[in-house]
C-alpha cells in the first residue's frame, strides 16, 4: 500500500467500520430473496446472475432459473442446450456453461452435495475468489472477505490508497486490507455490509458523502478527492467487429449453426455469419469470398436488408451486425455444414439476445 497504516491502526478501524456498516446496513438494505437464505446453491446462483447484471434486471432470471433448476441435481442433470436457453439474454454464456459444469462436478465429487470449505467452493470450475468468499461467508458465515468493484472502491477511498486496483500488486493489498477490517464473527453480516454500501451509498460518480456514515473518517472525502479514487493503470481496450447475419429462407426453413470456440457466444445457435475485418456495404461483402462460396451455388437471390447495421456493445468489444434476409432459389451444398430449422421450431433454439430480438421481430411480422 502507498499508504502506511500499521496494523494496530488497521484493527481499529476495522472494528468501528464494521459496527457502523452493518448498522447502516439493517437499515438501508434491499430486501432480495437470495439474502434470506443460507442455501449454497441458491447464493451460487445469484451471485453468478448478478455478477454483470443489476439487480432489478437479474431478478426475474435469477427466480425464472431457480423455478426450472431448484438444486444442484436438477441444474447437473439437464442438457446444455436448455441451460443456456434459461441463460438467454443475460449474456456471458460461459457462466452458464461453468455453472452446468460445477453441479456435474457437485454430484460427481461431492456425490450431490454442495461443498463448505472455501478451498473446495474454490475448486468449482467458474468460480473465483470473489464468489468463494461470498457463498461460504452467506452460507456458514466463513470468514473470507469479499473483495469486488464496490469494495476496491469503497477501501481505497476511505484509506485514500492509490494502488491501481487493476494490478497484480493492488488486489493482493486490498485483499489484505480487507481481511483485516472484517469482523471473523461477523462474516456474513459484514461482507453484505460492505458490497451494499458500496452498491448504493459509494457509488462511482456523485456519492452523497455528506450523508455518509463513514464521512467522518473517509480520507478521500476529507482532501476533496473523492473522485480520484479508485486508482487504475489500465483503461480497457475495445475491439471493433464487423458481422453479417443471413437469414436465409427456402420455403419455411432457415439454417442457424452452434458457435464454437473460445469466442464470444460460444454454445449459442446464430445464422450463418461472415465477419469481416472493417465495414463494407453490400456490394463490397457480395464480392467476398465468404460470400460467394456461401451463395454461389443458390441461383438467384432476393435479398432485403432486414436490420441495417446495429451496434451492440459487449465488455470488450463493440459489434456492428447488419441482417440479410436472403430467400434462395436453390439450396447449396455450402448449407449441408449448417442446420436446417423450421420457422416454428427457430424458438426452441438459444441464440445470442440480438438475434433474438431479429426473431421476434420477423415472426411478429409473420404472424401479422
Ligand atoms: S465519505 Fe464519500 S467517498 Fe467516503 S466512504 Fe462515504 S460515500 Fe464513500
């Protein structure tokens, strides 16, 4: 830490944070089912919901996944296919895909199970330190500090620490830091505290300091700088990507194909897709040879721009994807690698939410 504290100093402070957070938690906390619980699972699963979505958004997936998969047995005993179906719109697929693995790994290992030591909860394919901490400590109220956004926010500000929390050297620090602060007896109660606190009172931008709990002995707020905390070294780089979805249609079929890989969407169905590596419009793309080796085969082709270019901002990168509805006279060969699918059967299958939201569109128009 820049910023020298000894741990004696540390100590204390943890003891009057932790009374007044939890203080300030009873009283200002939102009521959320997963809070009453002391079930593993279900704290598993909300935790991995909510891991890049806000509450109220998260809500009814979180109640819509608990209803079909209510322990781990049901979750380790259904397909892949239908578990990324329920996953459909939360995006980051590879969470569901972890989680369907983890309760495959609890019944095999655990014979069903759900493990309570940290090292073990740790173990779980898809779950990080962070997750560990926050089931075990809201399960059987382990003393492991949870440590996230919110928290490096809220530690760093208070201790005015300017380790960039984005570095190997920060999270170790803050890691530290707070396992100190916590109360061991007081595990659950404070880790809520704390991720709360930071949710709804030491937000990112603007926080209301001066009806803030800790003002009092906040460093960050005490020199004005607030907002220059928490301290990070890198800014994250995006990447452009350039999509062209065909919908294709013969009679009343389609053609999606199941994305593989390490990429993006990886297990989700999509339309055959030609990436290229700027934007091009239709007549540069119709000369392609993606293109052509796609549809050279399909006689003539009626072709509509169904959804012009759209952007569709992920974590890391930022798509562009434009749809073509492409009705063929003839089915190619280039199609034997993709699957045929009936139009009222296209719902059964789980595709990324832009395509979704295509779908819904197309067949709302269909239906009219
Ligand atoms: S005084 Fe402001 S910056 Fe400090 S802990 Fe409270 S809300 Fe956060």
């Amino acid at each position: 830490m820049e910023n020298n504290f000894s741990e004696e100093e540390i100590a204390a402070a943890g003891k009057w944070m932790s009374r007044r957070l939890i203080d300030w938690y009873l009283e200002h906390k939102r009521d959320l089912p997963w809070r009453e619980t002391r079930d593993p699972y279900i704290i598993w699963i909300s935790e991995i919901i909510l891991q890049q979505t806000r509450v109220a958004q998260g809500m009814d997936y979180f109640h819509r996944f608990i209803r079909r998969f209510p322990d781990v047995s049901s979750l380790a005993a259904a397909a892949e296919d239908e578990v990324l179906k329920y996953w459909q719109g939360l995006g980051y697929y590879s969470r569901a895909r972890n989680l369907h693995a983890a309760a495959r790994m609890i019944e095999e290992q655990h014979n069903g199970r759900f493990p309570e030591s940290y090292p073990e909860v740790l173990a779980l394919k898809g779950v990080g330190e962070y997750t560990a901490a926050a089931i075990v400590s809201a399960a059987w109220n382990a003393p492991y500090p949870v440590v996230d956004g919110n928290v490096f926010r809220v530690l760093s500000r208070l201790f005015a620490l300017d380790t960039p929390i984005d570095s190997g050297k920060g999270k170790k620090a803050f890691t530290r830091l707070a396992g100190w602060l916590m109360d061991p007896a007081e595990a659950r109660l404070y880790n809520q505290a704390m991720m709360e606190f930071g949710a709804l009172q030491c937000t990112p931008k603007n926080p209301d300091c001066r009806q803030c709990v800790l003002a009092d002995k906040c460093l960050a707020y005490a020199s004005g700088e607030v907002q220059a905390y928490p301290v990070k070294q890198h800014k994250t780089k995006t990447r452009d990507r350039y999509f062209h979805y065909f919908h294709i249609l013969s009679g009343n079929r389609t053609w999606l194909h199941r994305r593989t890989g390490k990429d993006i969407w990886a297990g989700l169905y999509e339309f055959p897709l030609i990436e290229t590596e700027g934007p091009v419009d239709f007549a540069e793309l119709q000369k392609t040879e993606a293109f052509q080796s796609l549809f050279g085969a399909a006689g003539h082709l009626r072709i509509t721009v169904e959804q012009p270019k759209e952007k569709h901002i992920l974590s890391h990168q930022v798509l562009y994807i434009t749809f073509y509805r492409i009705e063929i006279e003839k089915v190619p060969e280039s199609l034997q690698t993709y699957l045929p699918v009936a139009a009222e059967t296209l719902e059964e299958y789980a595709v990324p939410r832009i395509i979704h939201i295509y779908l819904e569109k197309w067949l709302g128009k269909l239906e009219e």
